[in-house]
C-alpha cells in the first residue's frame, strides 16, 4: 500500500533494491523489546549501506506487545532514550506505524490516521544520512509527504482506502 499510493515516494527503491531489513519480533514485554530494539539499532547503525550485506532501513515488527496505542506511544519514548542512550542522536530516527495510530487531535476513524497504521505495531528504524539524501535531491517534497499523504487518503475516501488495505493486508484490519 505504501509503494503503490506512492505514500513514501523512497519506499520503492529501497525495498526493490533489497536494503529493507524486515524482523518480527517474539517479545512479550516492554523490556523483551527493549532489548530487541537495542540489537537492531547497533545492527542498523554498524550495516553498510552498499554491498551485498546492505541495509539502509529497518522494521522491527513486534505483534506480541504494544497492542495498546497509549502504550506504544509510552514506548517510543523509551526507544528515543535508547537511541540517545547509545549516541545515535542525529544517527537513526524511528517512524512510528501501529494498527491504532492516531493523530493527536483526530478522530479514531479518521481516513488521516491510515498514513501510519499497519497490520500489527512496529518500529521503523531510518537512518538519518539517507534521509538527508533524500531531502538533498527534493527537500521540498521531503517536507510535503506528511500533507501530500493526508490529502491523498481524504480524497480516496475511507471506504477506498479500508478497501484497499483488506487487499494488501488479507483480512486483518487495522481499526
């Protein structure tokens, strides 16, 4: 859904391109994924970024904690002191997708929120130097995504985009 909206236009070259890393974890606590968090990040931080063993992203699925979104919006807390913790300030940032996201000031169902929902939570761990390519080859458009994908979803409607979401995701519904 992400690729074929277009809703990152850098999601197709780095998924073509083999340089997501993509891990489910089997945490069943806070600290379980702390942990788990902590691995990646050193993981993410330390991979190249050309080669064979490239890795410029990863999505660190996690189906069995923060279920709850109050609860995964207490964690990313804790993963933004982690990252500091381990002086990866300015490094790795993390986008947040979760089934219940949730715009401050939204409505639960409002078509806005699906920009960030996903099938089960995660955390997308980016790293910040690929981001500032990005941003050096269209830092207009950069800034635009947020608005641009918003806008796009209120135009498509929510039936369409709930649609569209039962297609790519199976059955599993992300209200």
């Amino acid at each position: 859904m992400v690729i074929g909206l277009n809703l990152c236009p850098f999601a197709g070259r780095v998924f073509h391109g083999n340089l997501i890393r993509f891990v489910v974890s089997d945490a069943a606590d806070h600290e379980d994924l702390r942990s788990d968090l902590a691995s990646e990040l050193t993981l993410l931080a330390t991979a190249p970024l050309a080669g064979p063993t490239a890795i410029e992203t990863t999505v660190l699925i996690h189906p069995n904690v923060l279920e709850r979104f109050d609860d995964y919006c207490y964690f990313l807390d804790v993963a933004k002191s982690l990252i500091r913790a381990r002086g990866l300030r300015g490094v790795i940032q993390i986008a947040s997708f979760h089934p219940r996201f949730q715009f401050d000031g939204a409505e639960s169902g409002a078509v806005e929120n699906y920009t960030n929902r996903s099938p089960y939570p995660m955390l997308h761990l980016l790293r910040e130097q690929s981001i500032t390519a990005a941003a050096a080859t269209s830092p207009d458009e950069l800034i635009e995504i947020p608005k641009r994908n918003i806008a796009k979803l209120r135009l498509m409607g929510l039936d369409k985009v709930l649609e569209l979401q039962r297609s790519t995701n199976g059955t599993h519904d992300a209200v």
